[in-house]
C-alpha cells in the first residue's frame, strides 16, 4: 500500500516537467510529466516516488492535512 499526502505546488522547478512541492515542510522537486493539465503555484498535487500523480482540490488538501495531524496526535498518545 502507498500514501499519497497531498504536497502544495510553492515554485516552478528547474526543468520544464518539474516543480517544487511543499510536503509536510519539506520542499523537493517532483516530475510532473504525468498530468496533463497545467500545474500553477498554489495547487496540491498528489506525490508517488518523485512523481506527481494526480491533482486535488485546496479543499480536499486541506481535509486530509488535517486528518493526518488528527491520526498523528493519536498515535503519539498511544506511544507516550
């Protein structure tokens, strides 16, 4: 099983195919060679080993950031 957390698209990358997404506060470049619609800042684009897979909504983004810091919260409480 893979996750795909979405990762903000926060400048053009140094390649014509490629950007630079912000992913948990992590910035890389990513090849977007796979989607074809045009790709502009601010978008959330969803990551697969160095690829962007696919687009999702600022909304949708939004949600499943969130729900990912609710699931991280719990498991720090099972851990401490």
């Amino acid at each position: 099983m893979c996750l795909g957390i979405p990762s903000e698209v926060v400048q053009i990358g140094s390649t014509p195919n490629s950007v630079i997404v912000n992913t948990l506060g992590v910035k890389r470049e990513v090849n977007t060679e796979l989607i074809e619609a045009n790709i502009e800042l601010g978008e959330y684009l969803l990551i697969h080993v160095g690829f962007a897979i696919g687009k999702i909504s600022v909304d949708k983004a939004k949600q499943t950031l969130q729900d990912f810091d609710s699931i991280l919260a719990i498991q720090e409480g099972e851990n401490s």
